[in-house]
C-alpha cells in the first residue's frame, strides 16, 4: 500500500476540486474565508512571491497557456491500451480506458501541478475526479522530458486495480484535495457512495497557511492590529527566529528558544505522510487534526532514511536542525516556495562558510557536486518517475552502517561504482571515526525486526531519552512494545504524560500489552486529552471495556469518547483503511453487524484489499460461520494468489475444522512464502508437532533458526521439541543459546536447569 500512498499524495505538489463554491453564512465573530485577491491589496510583496508558485499553480482550470502536456492528438500506449489526447473547440479531451476497461473519452476538468510533471483530472458521474495516470513529464527535453509517461511503467495495472486511474488511489477528493486548494469540504455520502466537493479556492491560496482572514481584515480596518489577538489569525507562522554565531563556534545558534511548532506543524498538514482524522483546524497542533506516521519500515530505512514516499515532515522532525529550532522557513521562503539562497548559500546562513564550505570539510573539489552540502547530507530519491526530492533528516552518511545492516548512503548514492566499504575506507582515511557501529539504534533496529531481542534495551533507552527528538522515541516504543518486551510498558506508562502528542499517542498503543481492567485505569486519564489524535488512540485501545463494570459517570465519559470515534470516522467513509478502523473497532466493542458492514464496504472500496478479507474471515469464523470465513479467503486468494496471510489464515481455520492434511498444506504454502519476520513458518513448525510430525517439525524450526538465529520463541520451541524427542544433547545445546541471548531470564534458566546444564 506504501505505492499507493506515495501516488495519492504524490499527487500533493499540484492539486485540487471540481466546484468551486462561495464561502458558508458564519457566525458574526467566527473567523471566514475572504479570498487571496482581499489579501493582495496590503500584502502586494508577499502575493507577488507567491504568484507563479507550486501552490499557486497546484491546481488550474484547462486553458492554452496552463495546459503543458501535447494534446494535438497525440497518443501514448501502456501494455497494449492506447491514450490519446485531443483539443477539440478549444477544450481538451482525453481517451482512454475507463473503471470498465471500455475506451471512453473524457474532459480535462483541471490541470494538476506544473514541474517536474503535470496529471490531468478527469470526472466522473458520481462526483469524482481521477488523477490521470499517464502524466506529463514538463522537465526539459534534453533532461529526458517533453514526453507522455506512465506512473507505474514497469506493472500492467487493469481497470479493475485499485490503482487504475480511475481506482480508489487515484481519487483527487479523497488523496489530494486537501492539500492542493483552500478550505475544501469533502462532502462524501457513504450512503450513495458520491462526492459533492467543494472548496474556497482552487489553488493553494494565503488562507490554506494562514487560516481564515476575516478577523484580521476587520482589526486592520479599525487599526486594532497588536491587541489581545495581534493579528487576527489563528495560525502564527512567524517563528523564524535570530541567529547568531557564538564567539569561536561556526554553527548558529537561535537567540531565543522556539517555544511551540507551530509553523513546522501547518507545513507538515500536507508535507507529511498521514491520515486526516477530522476537519482541519488552523493554529491547531498537527497530531490534533492528523494521524501522523512513524519511522519504521517500509516508510523508512531502519536509520530513518526516506524509502517510501514520506514528504519531508518525519524527516525533518528528526534531524539535528529541527532540535535546534530551524523551521521550514529558515530555509524556504514560504511564499515563493524557493530555497533562501543559491546553492550551499542557504546551509551558510547557519553553518559557516570557510569551515564548512571548503575542501578541508567535504574532500571534494570546489564547484563540483560532491562539494554542494545538500549531495552528502540530503540525498534525492526519485518519486512518480521524475520527481527529485530530497531526503530532510539533514544526516551524516553513514557507510559503516551501509555494510553492517545495508541502508543506503550518499556516498555510493553518487559513486555508484563503489562499495559501500569503499566509502567507508574513504571516509577513514579522512580521518572520520564512527565509533562502535554497533551501539546505533539503526542496528538495534534491524535486529529486532530479525526477532532478536538483544536489541530492546538499546530501543528502551532511545524511547527513554529526553535528548533524542521525540519522533525517534515514539517510534522505538513502538517497536518494543509491539516485540512484548518487558520493560516497555514501564516506559509508556511515565510517556503517557509526556508533553508531545506523538509521545503520549505511541505510549497509548503500548497499553494494548495489559488486561483491560489495567489499561482502563492506566488510560482513563486521558479519555479527555486536548489533543484529538490522542483522544482517537485511547478509544480504540479502550473498545473493549466493558461498560457495565464501570459506574454511571465513567460509562457516560467513555460512551461520549466512543461516539466522537465513530462521528470523525464516518467523515472519511471514502476512504477503505477507515473502514477497516470502524470495522476492527466496532469488533472489539462485541457490535458484530456493524463491523461485518464496515469490512464489506471497505472491500466494495477496493476489492483487493487483503486486511478486510482476513478480518472478515476472522469475524464470521468468531460467529462459528466458518463456511463463509472459508471462502472469503478463497476470495482473497484470488484476488492474491500469494498471500501468504491468506494461507496462513486458510491453515488455521482448516486446523481448528480438524482437516489436519488440508490444514499443513496450507500452512506449508504461507511458511514458503514468508520472506520477513517469522510467524508463519513458526506456526508451521509448531503445526506438524501438534499434528504428529515431530522430525518434520524439528526439520522446519531449525531452518527458521538458521534463518533468524536469535530468534527466542523459536529456540524455545527447539529445546522443547528436542528434548520430547530424546533429543536431550540438542535440547542442551538450543537451551545455551537461549541463555546466552537472555542471561537474565528465569525462566530459560530454570529450562536449563531441568536439562542438568550447569549455568
């Protein structure tokens, strides 16, 4: 699904609707929309910046002079499908193969963006717009462009994909309105399945950034500007700050500390790979309005670099320049959308010229590109085809780690042909020191994710540590609580009053590891956090209360949570994932009929999505319907014939049917398949022991072992299966290296003990 997102919001730099609408009646007080052409008249030097920009070009009504694509009946052929692009009557045209694969011939709504490419909106009759997927590609022709291609070159995808164009994926209202107009309002009819979007302005106008401008006309008008509300807006974007360079230092320093992120948040609305939990509020922190994602895989590399399409936010917010309070707009004049200086200029403002500007820092050759800062610490990765963006987590490259757990480096980003040890000499021999490769959490990382659990303290200590950026620590909480560590819970429980939302949010999600009566006491507080992505977390964590054990005021609380759940749910009913959370929530709540409905619309939404064919099985097998959770996964294995989940899942039901032939089989099937992590092939070990097959068991758990060496649960299994089988000097042998991954642990010594090893 990562792709997918990457497409729908890498949609996100040209963008949005289909009916423009005039802003609604509003209360007298309450702040309005008024329009980028009212703010223009005293703000002239900022809207000439902004004239010409990506946001103002975001999205464009189909003219002669917005129009950069060849629409002069060109055509262009994807695995047999022709397109063509036609002008007729001064109006443009596409034709090609609609949600039916029957050649259909459509009108340009809206063009979408402007460099380094250029997508077509095209409507439908239920009041959608879909993003073309044949694109043009407005770089120079001598730069390889000027040309029709498609975003996914390399994978027939049909009409019946959800990443067709004309699929779910592709869907401007629900991917990329939001970020590409002003004030838009969705308006999706879950009931209908139709849109009636609409939206302020078309393009990304003053108000998208700086909220609603009425109140700061009238105060302007009446010469109140500076008073209890200084500006009248509900967003203050004025935290670039003064800089200044300590006496014998070469890095800048802020003169005053940067108190909140609000700036940083208002650009990360649309510059962050998220999930928009309700009606965005200006001014408001952005885990209050969005569900923002974390740094593990496969968004991210394990040090964090960007792999998936992630938009800059999680980048940005882990660097070393986001702790020392650089903003967006340190960088970015945010009103042209160019960088602040020329080439290494803009790192100078910062980072002293004659130290680091020089061969004596980067050992490249002045004017070359391994001399410009951004080649060594913001390496580019390429999205939807042409599209360059720069990595933000502003890093040192780092090839010792390149070879120790295979994460890229910039390096041999540019040499690339060199080994990763190449660099990693190179860089000795500028003297460069890592120290012990081995202590940083990218390796802890990696680790953990083969099952080795030697890696958690590392992990606990990062989520621990106050100095680290608090994206970095929620995401290691995550991946230790999510391991079952102990001493995870111990963590999230002094997080939960953490003061950055993220922080508390990941700590929330540990809970999961306690009895609910636990969890509910552990997480009661927070029922009515003032953070709206908090409040989301500790609803579905708390679904499985149960309400009659609570008295009449803590049922009231939480039942009035629950339905703030369900109502900034049912505002993206558009969206399959939604679904899926409604469904899993309304599951957990026991209300079987509503979660059956959700998982059955979010497959009408996109009927390859396997999570909503697995849980459906799961809910009617729990409803003793195993002939209908049966044949959902069937379905689902035809819709993927390699799902290893869906065999995995069609295993353990034909196990609990007692079908023990046709159950191994199955679960054969999902062991092969299985490339990360190791649940499948560990049940199928544990399968063949429970059915009988003791040396086939054996036989399967030890080539996982080789596989995974620290794996514990599957050494534990070892030992045991080992020892059943008279095996007692391999039982001995396993149970050493059970203990040498886990010293500590008693219960592992006590195995030890009953097999007479002496410890």
């Amino acid at each position: 699904m990562g792709a997918l997102f990457t497409l729908l919001l890498a949609l996100s730099l040209a963008v949005l609707p289909l009916v423009s609408v005039t802003a609604g009646a509003a209360e007298p007080n309450d702040p309005s929309f008024v329009g980028t052409a009212e703010c223009s008249g005293c703000h002239q030097g900022e809207h000439a910046k902004w004239q010409g920009s990506h946001h103002d070009l975001a999205m464009q009504k189909p003219t002669p002079e917005t129009v950069l694509g060849d629409f002069n009946d060109a055509s262009f052929e994807y695995f047999g499908v022709e397109t063509q692009f036609l002008t007729r009557n001064g109006d443009y045209f596409v034709r090609t193969d609609g949600p039916d694969g029957q050649i259909t011939e459509y009108p340009v709504a809206w063009v979408f963006g402007v460099d380094p490419l250029q997508q077509y909106l095209l409507p439908m009759e239920d009041g959608r717009l879909q993003a073309l997927a044949v694109a043009w590609d407005t770089r120079d022709a001598k730069a390889g462009g000027q040309r029709w291609y498609h975003l996914f070159p390399d994978e027939e995808i049909l009409y019946d994909d959800p990443l067709h164009w004309t699929g779910p994926y592709l869907n401007w209202n629900t991917r990329c309105a939001e970020c590409h107009s002003t004030d838009v309002q969705k308006n999706y009819d879950g009931n209908t399945r139709k849109f009636a979007t609409k939206f302020y302005e078309e393009d990304v106008g003053c108000e998208a950034c700086h909220g609603p401008g009425s109140q700061h006309i009238s105060l302007a008008q009446s010469g109140a500007l500076g008073g209890t509300n200084p500006t009248g807006l509900q967003t203050d974007l004025s935290a670039r700050g003064q800089w200044y360079f300590p006496d014998g230092e070469s890095i800048a320093r802020r003169k005053t500390t940067l108190n909140d992120q609000q700036q940083v948040d208002s650009c990360g609305r649309c510059h962050a790979r998220r999930g928009t939990l309700g009606s965005y509020e200006h001014g408001k922190p952005l885990s209050d309005t969005h569900r923002l994602s974390l740094l593990g895989q496969p968004l991210y590399h394990h040090d964090g670099q960007i792999l998936d399409e992630v938009y800059v936010y999680g980048s940005f917010m882990q660097s070393k320049m986001s702790q020392a309070g650089v903003v967006c707009a340190n960088c970015h004049e945010p009103h042209s959308n160019q960088l602040r200086a020329e080439g290494n200029g803009v790192c100078a403002q910062c980072h002293k010229a004659d130290v680091f500007d020089s061969s004596q820092h980067h050992n490249h050759p002045a004017g070359t590109a391994g001399a410009q800062c951004v080649s060594c610490h913001m390496p580019a990765q390429t999205y939807m085809g042409v599209d360059d963006r720069r990595d933000h987590s502003m890093r040192i490259p780092r090839p010792d780690l390149s070879v120790m757990i295979g994460t890229p480096n910039a390096c041999t980003e540019c040499h690339d042909d060199q080994s990763s040890q190449w660099a990693l000499d190179a860089l000795r021999d500028w003297g460069t020191d890592f120290g012990s490769t081995g202590d940083h959490p990218a390796v802890a990382m990696a680790a953990l994710q083969r099952g080795d659990s030697r890696a958690v303290p590392s992990l606990m200590a990062l989520a621990n540590d106050e100095s680290a950026s608090p994206i970095w620590r929620a995401t290691a909480l995550e991946q230790v609580s999510s391991s079952g560590a102990q001493g995870a819970l111990q963590i999230a429980q002094g997080l939960l009053i953490a003061d950055d939302p993220l922080l508390r949010i990941s700590a929330v999600r540990a809970m999961q590891q306690l009895p609910v009566a636990r969890r509910y006491l552990a997480l009661a507080p927070l029922i009515k956090d003032p953070v709206t992505g908090v409040r989301m977390e500790v609803a579905m964590s708390l679904a499985a209360v149960p309400l009659s054990e609570l008295d009449g005021a803590r049922q009231k609380s939480l039942l009035a949570l629950f339905d703030e759940y369900k109502a900034m749910q049912k505002q993206h009913l558009d969206m399959p994932a939604i679904n899926m959370q409604l469904g899993i929530f309304n599951a957990t709540r026991g209300d079987f009929p509503a979660a059956e409905s959700a998982y059955r619309e979010a497959l009408a939404l996109n009927p390859q999505l396997m999570s909503a064919y697995l849980n459906l099985a799961d809910l009617l097998r729990g409803q003793s319907r195993e002939a209908e959770a049966k044949e959902q996964l069937e379905l689902a294995l035809k819709v993927n014939p390699e799902s290893g989940d869906a065999m995995h899942a069609l295993g353990l039901l034909e196990a609990r049917a007692g079908r023990r032939d046709s159950a191994l089989e199955w679960l054969a099937k999902a062991a092969v398949v299985e490339t990360v992590g190791s649940r499948h092939r560990f049940v199928y070990g544990v399968a063949q022991h429970d059915f009988g097959d003791i040396a086939g068991s054996l036989n399967t758990l030890r080539r996982l072992h080789a596989a995974l060496p620290a794996d514990e649960q599957v050494l534990l299994a070892l030992v045991n299966y080992s020892a059943e089988s008279g095996n007692t000097d391999n039982a001995r042998r396993y149970a050493k290296k059970l203990i040498a991954l886990a010293p500590r642990n008693p219960n592992y010594q006590q195995l030890a003990a009953s097999l007479g090893l002496k410890l």
